[in-house]
C-alpha cells in the first residue's frame, strides 16, 4: 500500500485553476451586483477580490484563495439563486483546485 501523498503541485499540473476560479467569481458577481441581493459580506468580498493581485509584494489572498476560503457562502448563493450551473462550476473547483 503506497502511504505517500501526491504533491499537489504535480497532481494539479494540467488542471486550469485560474480559469476554474474566473468562471465561479463571474458567476458569484452576476448575482450579487444587483443591490437587493448583496449584502455587506459580498460588498466586503467585492472589495477584496478588487484588492486581489494589486500589490504583489501585500500579503493578500488571491481569487483562488479567496474562492476556496469562501466556498460555503458561495454555495449558499448559487443555492439561493437556484444556480446548478454555478454550483456544477463550484464543486469542480473545490475538487480540482482547493
């Protein structure tokens, strides 16, 4: 029985991250960018992923980060939202990528 775990880094060659993580985003801000069905957390996660990438020198989360860190709430919105696509999109994501 092999007890080694994979490297992540060779197990997500292959795998586009950044594109998986752009196509959760989108669809996270197509829902929330309707004042009615944001709120003060996607404001303050609006702000962060504006944040995201500007100083590369800041330790700041990045949208991958910031997507995998949140996926429960986004969840929760593509649920709310009746979303199956953005959920299909959310899952893969989480498995390919967090």
């Amino acid at each position: 029985m092999d007890t080694t775990a994979p490297d992540r880094y060779v197990s997500f060659q292959g795998i586009d991250c950044t594109a998986n993580t752009r196509a959760v985003v989108d669809r996270v801000l197509m829902h929330i960018a309707d004042p009615a069905r944001s709120n003060p957390f996607w404001e303050r996660f609006k702000q962060r992923l504006a944040e995201a990438g500007n100083d590369p020198t800041a330790r700041k989360a990045d949208e991958l980060c910031l997507a995998c860190s949140h996926v429960y709430y986004i969840d929760e919105l593509f649920e709310e939202q009746g979303d199956e696509v953005g959920l299909a999109m959310l899952r893969k994501l989480e498995d390919e990528c967090c």
